[in-house]
C-alpha cells in the first residue's frame, strides 16, 4: 500500500475507485479497510483545504462595484497572510 500522504487527488480518487469496485465484489481486507480510510481523511483534508482557500480568495462585489465580503472572511484572509 502507498504512502497516503504524497500522493496527489487523482491517485487518491483512483485508489478510493478501486477499493469501491473491488468491494462490490468482495469483502475488504483488514489492510484495505485501513486504507480505504486513510485516503478518505487525506481527501477529506485535501479538499476542505482547497474550499477553504477558494472562499479566502473570493471578493463579493455588489452592483455598484463596492466590495461586500462577509467581514468573518475578510478577517480569516488577514489572519492568513
């Protein structure tokens, strides 16, 4: 079994997919199942991290071009520089 933690969201993705199907299948091992949820806290992870900067880099504008970003977010984006 590979290292989790290097590898990228497509191998994730793909690792996660085959332990799908092969479960249809089968029953999964010990060592599956302990995988099976180590690549689903790495994607997890990976993907709350990825939203979490996808709003910090988000600017809501009104109609009169004036920056209306919830204060919360513009806080957590200047505790984050």
């Amino acid at each position: 079994m590979k290292d989790t933690i290097n590898m990228s969201m497509g191998e994730i993705i793909a690792n996660i997919n085959e332990l799908v199907a092969i479960k249809k299948t089968r029953e999964l091992t010990k060592e599956e199942n302990i995988f099976r949820e180590a690549l689903k806290k790495v994607y997890i992870s990976n993907f709350r991290a990825g939203l979490e900067q996808q709003i910090l880099n988000t600017k809501v504008v009104n109609k009169k071009g004036e920056d209306i970003t919830p204060k919360k977010i513009k806080e957590v984006r200047n505790e984050h520089k």
